[in-house]
C-alpha cells in the first residue's frame, strides 16, 4: 500500500506504529491507564490542541482547531484499555504485564486516532474536532464517565472504528443499521431448602430447579423472540453445592443477554424474569433477578454512515467499502454515545490477505500494523465530510 496517497507520510507511520508497541508492551486495565493516557496526552500536546482535558479518571479530550470556530463541532472516539489476558503472541513488543493484553486492539485504536488528530491539524475540518481517548470501554463504562464530563454536548457527530480480523487491511465496514449487540450480564439466585442428599424429600431442591431453569431459558429466543430478530440467552457461570450428599440452600446462575434492538431487549429480561419466577415457584424455591453491565445496541445513523462511506472511498477506493456480512452479537459502549449524538461506528480490515482469521480476545491476537495508517486516515476524513455537510446544513 503506498501510504502517502492516503495523506500518512512514512514518518508518521512509523512514529504512529512505534506509539502503538509502546502502548502494546505496557497495557493497562479498564481505569487504570495512568501511563497509557500520560503517553498519549504527550503526543497530542504536540499538536498544540486548542485544549486538552483530563476525563473520565484516565481519559482524555482534545480539542484540533478547525477552519471555522464557530462550525458544528464533531468527535473522534478511540478507546485504551486492555484485557486481563496472558498475552501468547510471541511478539517482540509483547506485553511486559503478566496477565494484561491488548487483545483487542484497543492500542491501535488509540494510535490511529492519535493520527487522525495529526492530519486534522494538517488537514483541518470546517470545526473543531474533539479527540476522545476513553477509558473502560472492556467494562462497559466508559462511555458513560465521558458523556459525563459535559465535554461533548455541543458535538453534532461522533464517530469510532475497530480493527476486525475478518477483513483485510484496506477494507472497511461503514454502514446503517444495527452494527453491534446489546449486553446485559443477569444473575440468578435460586433459594430453596437445604437437606441431606440421602432424603431429598425433606428439601427444596435449588439444582433440580436451577436445570429446568436452564432448559427453558432456551426456548425464549426460539419461541418468544420473532425470529427476524438477533437475540442470544447464554448461561455463563453456575456456583452450586460444596460436597455431593448435600442438598444445597441455594444455586447462582450468571450469564449473557444479546440482541439489536431496544425492543427485543426489553423482551429478554421479562421472558427471563418470567421463567424464573414461575419455575422456581413450581419446585417450591424462591427466584431472585437481577441484571447488571448492560450496554444498549450499536445502531448506525444513516447520515453519519454515509459521511463514513464516503470518507473510506475517498481514502481507500470505492471497492474498499464492504458489507459486514454478519449479525455482531458483541458489545462496545461506542452505544452510549449514539444515544445522544448522530455517530457511525467502522470496522476497519486488520489482516493481511496470506494470515488466519485470530479472534479477538485471543491471547494470540494481534493486527497487521498497516490498519493504523488507514483507520487514522479513513477518520480523519469522516470528521471532514461531516464538519462541512453539517456546516453547510447551518448556514
């Protein structure tokens, strides 16, 4: 790929893969990423941004002057945090933290939005463009701790990407439409009564109840979800029982809620309320509900994803644009902030052609470093189509 006809010069390319090793090689967990913030808070004073703030405990805001101070502002979002994963690729540059990783290349991420803020200070916007280094988007909070700090309520876009080794480096996924799942983590208790496991009459049998439990929690996306829908129930975690004569008082089921829209969503967690009540009723035990962690669905805005497609044919050629090709049942708290701002959220190629598709949250994972060049690039140009079709829409 020759880089210069994406506007990155070699020089920068380079210093944006050294950033990114950098980043790889000491990787810091959700709100904990002192040191990745203070390294990239460094390079973006180097930009001489109009300011930069401190947010979300270890996150970060620039802000890159655009041509107009008084265009629509727009917001370029890269997330920092690592997984708590052992990290087996074998890479010279591999983490030195025992038990972290960027499993999920949340270093890229930061890189090429480090250099999207460069060619925008080259290059700028019609407005001024917000560079969003957040923190805790493994843990789905996030997001959140930005929106909170009131720096972003006058931004009028918002846009994100992701390295997905599904694609090639080259090809990106700019589209409407629902991109990523809702996530709701539910926990189960089933309190029965306890009992010798010689008489289980004399019980009330929360492992007998906690089966049919289980069973019928499956049958909710098969017969209570229209089947047009995405949506997944998965039982993650049982803790039941500590020797096998005994009956146990209790059992705790923890596990994983999906789906694409906020009605379906809404569905799962009555369905499931539901089964759980009436089942645990039938088997004399008393069920108790809760859910926690949710982040909403990714659903892109029509606008924002054409700015986004225009921006990746501009950069990459029209042949570069691909669809994604399959329902994404993961999260990403990107969500919270389409909530409030029109936004797009990319999939961005991060294989070469001749390597095996890695999955992330892999302790193998890792990305062809060339995908910094084009997602800095293919960002940059969003925040510029959707500062000048914005501001023209103003005027």
């Amino acid at each position: 790929m020759i880089f210069n006809t994406l506007g990155v010069s070699p020089a920068l390319r380079e210093r944006l893969i050294a950033i990114r090793r950098d980043l790889h090689q000491h990787p810091e967990l959700a709100f904990a990423e002192t040191r990745t913030r203070d390294v990239l808070e460094r390079e973006l004073l180097r930009l001489s941004p109009v300011r930069i703030d401190r947010v979300a405990t270890t996150g970060l805001i620039a802000r890159i002057a655009g041509k107009d101070p008084h265009a629509p502002v727009v917001a370029l979002r890269g997330d920092i945090d690592a997984l708590p994963i052992r990290e087996a690729t074998g890479l010279p540059f591999a983490s030195h933290i025992d038990g972290a990783m960027h499993a999920c290349g949340h270093d890229v991420h930061a890189a090429w939005t480090l250099g999207a803020a460069t060619l925008l200070r080259e290059q700028p916007a019609e407005g001024d463009v917000l560079i969003v280094m957040q923190p805790g988007e493994e843990i789905g909070e996030g997001a959140r701790a930005v929106l909170q700090s009131g720096l972003l309520d006058d931004v009028q876009a918002i846009f994100g990407a992701h390295v997905d080794r599904r694609f090639v480096v080259g090809q990106v996924v700019a589209q409407a439409g629902p991109l990523a799942a809702s996530t709701d983590v539910f926990d189960i208790v089933l309190i029965g009564k306890g009992a010798h496991g010689a008489r289980p009459h004399e019980s009330a049998d929360p492992v007998v109840c906690m089966a049919s439990v289980i069973s019928a929690l499956q049958t909710i996306v098969a017969r209570r979800v229209n089947p047009a829908a995405p949506a997944v129930v998965t039982v993650g975690m049982i803790t039941a029982g500590s020797a096998p004569n005994i009956i146990p008082e209790q059992v705790e089921l923890r596990g994983t809620l999906r789906a694409t829209d906020e009605v379906t969503r809404a569905l799962l967690q009555d369905e499931l309320r539901q089964i759980c009540t009436h089942i645990a009723a039938a088997h004399r035990v008393t069920a108790r509900v809760t859910f926690s962690g949710g982040v909403p669905p990714v659903v892109n805005g029509v606008h924002a994803a054409a700015w986004a497609a225009e921006a990746a044919a501009h950069v990459l050629g029209a042949d570069a644009v691909v669809r994604l090709g399959y329902t994404n049942m993961a999260g990403e708290d990107f969500a919270f902030y389409q909530e409030r701002i029109p936004g797009c959220f990319l999939r961005v190629g991060a294989r070469n052609a001749d390597e095996e598709v890695i999955a992330a949250h892999s302790p193998r994972f890792d990305v062809a470093e060339d995908a910094i060049a084009v997602g800095a690039a293919v960002l940059a140009e969003c925040a510029r189509r959707a500062s000048s079709s914005l501001n023209a829409g103003a005027r």
